[in-house]
C-alpha cells in the first residue's frame, strides 16, 4: 500500500507537467484545429535561455520569469511568422507547416549553437525529500503539484471570467458565428497562442529542472507527451487535457513500478499499446467533445 501511494504520488508530479503541455495543444487545436507539433520547440527555446543565463550567473529565481517569457514571445513568433500565413488552408497544409517550424527551429540552434547536450546547473532542492509517515516525497514533486493546480485555477477564472476567455470559449465552439458575433479572430487565435505558451513555460520550468541540459532536439519528448495527453482526453477539451496528462503521468510511473525488472524498460512501448487500444475501443479520447469548425 505504501508503495503504490508513493508511486501516486510520483505519478500526479510527473502528470501535471503533461497535463500542462497537453492543456497548451488543447487551446490552440480548440481555435484552430491546428494539431502544433512544434509546441516542443518552446521548451527548446526556453532551455537555451536557462543555459546562457545560468552560465551568466543568473540564479534560478531571475532565470524561471525568463523562460516563461521566451515561450509566450516564441509561440507568439511563431504564430506570427508562420500559421498566420496560412490560416484558412488545409488540415494538411497546418499540419506540415507545424512541422516545419519544429525542423527550422532545430535546424537553427543545431548549425548555430551547438549540436551536442549542453548542462546547466539545477536548483538545490530539486533532489531534496522529505518523509510523512512511511513516504518518501520529492520536494520537486510537490512544487509540480501546487504550481500545476494554482495554474490550472488560474487558466479556469481566465476562461470564465473574462472577456478574453468567453472570447476563446465561443471561439473554440463555433469560429465562424464567433466572428459573427464580433469576436475579432486575430485577437482570439494569437491570445490564444500567447496563452499555450505562457503554459509551455510553465511547464518547460520544471521540465528543464529536471533535465539539467539542453539539446536541439530536446523539444522532441516533450511535444510528444503533451500532444499524446491531449489525445488520450480528447482533442478540444480543456478538461480532457488535464485528466489525458494526469492519466499518461500515473500510467508511466505504475507500469515502471509494476513490470519485471528485465521489461522495465520497455515502459514507453507499453504505454503507446495501451494508448493505441484507446483510440481502438474509444477513437474520441476520455472526454467526447464537439469539434469547432475550423478558421
């Protein structure tokens, strides 16, 4: 019983971070039906960041501001320089272009930076525990969760209580009665925009803590996880963003703790059989949703 609590508990850490990312697709596949695979490149970016600063002598306090904002100005870049060009066109056509920013982006700090992994130094307190009862709980754990949950009350009085989010809201329910109505679609799909990366940030602090390094490619996992989450609770949904990364989260931590030694790592392929038969037996994801027409 305590083991399985303990791994609960590992599970809820590394799934808010999921939960983030996948919330971050979500928002912007809700407006635009854009399924962005460059989403990754935003954590890319904000590493970058972490490592030139670090190494500068920037403590970790000054630096987290900064990757948060590097991946709100970068999504927003990125919206600007490359989906607003092709808003309108195909879902093919926003598909490859997604995945053509995540190449350029790569492309960029490989022939420009450095291809290698590059180390930085990780907060003190991120391999720090501290004991209730028979657990062992990380401090890094803990804050995850606290800040994913302070996070997400935050983006729900966003959406809620503003006029932005009743904007995006309507927006993601039907675009074209939204434009109607007078929402403006430039103001909606780049806050929207700015809004997945504010969460990326987020997310990308604790993502990066944990790594310690920064690599060209290092996007690439994150992008993954986040948009797999965001499958598994159902394209659309907010809700289902957060319940697909906190259930991708706990499915990861108790199959590592539950396979025999000699199979543990293949815990990745496990988890990918068990989403491939999800979308067999229930292709719409945990959370049914209605699809928005599409810009």
């Amino acid at each position: 019983m305590t083991e399985l609590a303990q791994n609960l508990i590992d599970g809820l850490g590394r799934g808010s971070i999921y939960a983030l990312l996948a919330l971050g697709v979500a928002v912007v596949f809700g407006v635009m039906h854009l399924l962005n695979f460059a989403h990754g490149e935003l954590i890319t970016v904000g590493g970058y960041v972490a490592l030139w600063t670090l190494g500068a002598g920037w403590s970790w306090y000054i630096v987290t501001p900064l990757i948060v904002l590097s991946a709100v100005l970068t999504s927003l870049a990125i919206e600007r320089v490359a989906f607003s060009r092709v808003r309108g066109s195909s879902d093919f056509t926003l598909l490859l272009t997604s995945f053509g920013v995540h190449f350029v982006i790569s492309a960029i700090f490989l022939l420009y930076v450095s291809a290698s992994v590059k180390p930085f130094d990780r907060p003190s307190w991120v391999t720090n525990t501290y004991s209730v009862g028979p657990l062992n709980i990380e401090v890094y754990d803990t804050v995850v969760i606290v800040v994913t949950v302070l996070t997400l009350i935050g983006t729900t009085l966003l959406l809620q209580r503003t006029m932005f989010g009743l904007s995006l809201r309507a927006a993601a329910a039907d675009f074209d009665t939204a434009r109607l109505m007078g929402v403006r679609s430039d103001t909606v799909i780049r806050g929207a925009f700015a809004l997945s990366g504010l969460l990326a940030g987020i997310a990308g602090v604790f993502w990066l803590m944990r790594a310690g390094s920064i690599s060209p490619s290092a996007g690439i996992t994150p992008m993954l996880k986040g948009v797999l989450a965001a499958l598994i609770g159902g394209l659309g949904s907010l809700r289902g963003a957060v319940i697909g990364g906190l259930v991708l989260g706990l499915a990861e931590v108790l199959l590592r703790s539950r396979l025999p030694d000699s199979i543990a790592s293949l815990t990745e392929g496990v988890v990918f059989l068990l989403i491939a038969l999800l979308f067999i037996f229930r292709p719409q994801g945990l959370v049914t949703v209605k699809h928005a027409v599409r810009v």
